[in-house]
C-alpha cells in the first residue's frame, strides 16, 4: 500500500509536487478549499516571457495527477503530530494519517481598496492585474470600455509600500504589466498604453526581451514616476497625475481604463496553519523557512515542508521548481526515518 502524503493547497506548487509523488511510488492527497484545482494560475490566460497558455499547463498538471487523491472545497481541521506521524482530519470528516504534509497554500492579492488615491471601487474604470486576466479569460467586465482608447497600468500597488504594510518587491508586477499592456495592444491596435513605474525590475530569463519587445514592437510607453492621484473628467475618463521622473516634471494623462497591479501578500489560510501547528511566520507576513538559502523548502517542525508563494513572491517557473525539490525533500526525509 502506498504511503500518504499530504498536500495543502491545489494550486500549480501542489500539483506539481503531487506529481512528482506519484513518481517516486507516494499516495499524494491534495487538500484544496476551492471548487477547482490551479490557484491563480488557473485564473490567468497567459503566462510570461513565452505567453504561453495558462491554462493548458493547469490541465496538463490535472491530467499527470489524475491517479492522487483530490479532496476540493475541503479544509484542514485538525493537524496533530504523535511520535513521527501526523494525524490528519478534515472539514468533511475525513480522517487520515502521514508522516510528511507539504504546504503550499499560495498566496493573495492585495487588496486594492486600501490604496484609495488610485480610485479602485470609486471610479468605474479602475480594475487591477487579476480583474484583467479575469475578463481575457472571457469574464464579462463593464468595467472595461469596447474601444478604449489609451490604457494606463500603475506598477507596485501594495508591494515596496510601508504604508500598506508590505516593504517587499512583489517580483512579477512588472513583468505582468508588460504582458497585460502588450495583449491590450494586440486587442486594441490604435490604443496608447502607459507604465508608470518606479523601478523595473526584470530579473528573469527572456525578461528584458520581453520590455524592449514592448516598447520597440508595441510602442507601449514607460514612465518612471509614481501616480500621485487619479480622478475623473466630466466625460467619465480617467486623469491621471503623476511625475516623470527621467525628465523631471510634472505631467497629466487622460486615460480610458486604468489597470492596478495588485501585488503579491500572504494567504491568511497558511498564517491559520501557522497558529494552529506552530509554524514560524516571518516579518514580511509569510510562513518562515529554516533558511533562505540551502533550506527554503523545509519548516521549523519535523515533516512539515513548503512550496511555492507561501513562503514568499515567486514566479511561475521558481513555484514549479521549489515543488520538484519538495518531493524530493520529502522522500530523502521518510527514507530516512
């Protein structure tokens, strides 16, 4: 009989890591709260530098996964650890038990309500990143105009912001504004598209690629500046203030649709876990590693194990990879017991 493994959270870390379980010989059990499996990835259209489908990764990883255990609309209950096992139980009555449970409850977007100066829930053509991956993947959103004829993303909205109480790069804002103002283009041929920006920060493979393509192919216009306030004009368009700070003044911009790029916070979910079984939380808000370096993977308690954004801003590719290396984390540890 295949041994348990416990999984939290259904997102792309957890079925990744469920995959990999499945080949080295475990029964992976995957805990989601949701109705479907995929996290956010899930819920985008498509994924940088390669833009490629999200989706069809969402459904390949469902398809390799097709033989672990998937409890949806569930939640842990009750995470008690007797001598080396865990004694698992949840919301549905399910009682189980594993010597190793993996974490990989993702992460939130913040709340873009509390920034009131960009005007999201006050003006209706304000939206953020995920209303906007929401409505390419076919969500109907009134929000957003049939022709609109200048489009204007603000980068770093609630990341690297004391006042927001996140300090912390959200580490693809930019590099999705890129994406997002590019399909508008594609959309919307004869739209101007607007970055403000405080600093770009595109560390990653293809990344600069992917900015000078948007500037050379697209046109797409990057300002470094912070918008300081939004309002609107008699005719429902959007004015935008902000400065430019390459050039040193003040500027105005009348925009159609404004995208907010909401970043990245803790999921409250994996801080319930972390009260419940002590866990460690770090002082940006997400679940703590043993290190940042050799053991970002592994927890303060023995067996329990992390992957992906529950422990903090990572692409898509640094989320797969880090549930690879769980798996393997997790058999070198039972192998060993």
């Amino acid at each position: 009989m295949k041994e348990n493994v416990v999984i939290i959270g259904g997102g792309v870390a957890g079925m990744e890591a469920a995959k990999q379980l499945l080949l080295l010989g475990y029964n992976p059990v995957i805990v989601e709260r949701t109705k479907s499996l995929g996290g956010h990835v899930g819920r985008w259209h498509k994924l940088f530098p390669d833009m490629s489908s999200a989706q069809d990764l969402v459904k390949s990883l469902r398809r390799d996964i097709a033989e672990a255990n998937v409890f949806l609309e569930t939640e842990l209950t009750s995470l008690q650890r007797t001598k080396s096992v865990y004694q698992v139980e949840l919301n549905n009555g399910i009682k189980m038990t594993s010597r190793a449970v993996l974490i990989a409850t993702g992460f939130n977007v913040f709340d873009a309500t509390k920034k009131e100066e960009y005007g999201y829930g006050i003006y209706d053509h304000v939206i953020t990143n995920a209303d906007l991956e929401a409505w390419m993947n076919g969500k109907d959103d009134t929000r957003i105009p049939k022709h609109p004829s200048a489009i204007g993303f603000v980068h770093c909205v609630g990341s690297r912001d004391l006042k927001a109480g996140n300090s912390q790069c959200s580490k693809v804002c930019c590099t999705t504004a890129i994406k997002q103002a590019i399909e508008m283009k594609e959309r919307f041929s004869d739209a101007e598209i607007y970055c403000f920006y405080m600093d770009l920060r595109l560390f990653g493979k293809k990344y600069e690629d992917f900015y000078i393509n948007a500037q050379r192919d697209y046109g797409v216009h990057f300002i470094r500046g912070r918008v300081s306030e939004v309002g609107e004009t008699i005719d429902r368009r959007l004015q935008i203030k902000a400065e430019d700070t390459l050039l040193g003044k003040p500027l105005k911009v009348q925009l159609d649709l404004l995208v907010l790029m909401s970043g990245m916070v803790c999921n409250p979910i994996a801080q319930q876990l972390a009260n419940k079984i002590r866990l460690q939380i770090d002082n940006d808000g997400f679940l703590k590693s043993r290190d940042n370096i050799a053991s970002i993977g592994e927890s303060n308690q023995p067996g329990i194990f992390y992957a992906g954004t529950c422990t903090g801003t990572k692409t898509v590719p640094e989320t797969m990879a880090e549930a690879r290396a769980a798996a393997l984390s997790i058999h070198t540890y039972l192998m060993d017991q």
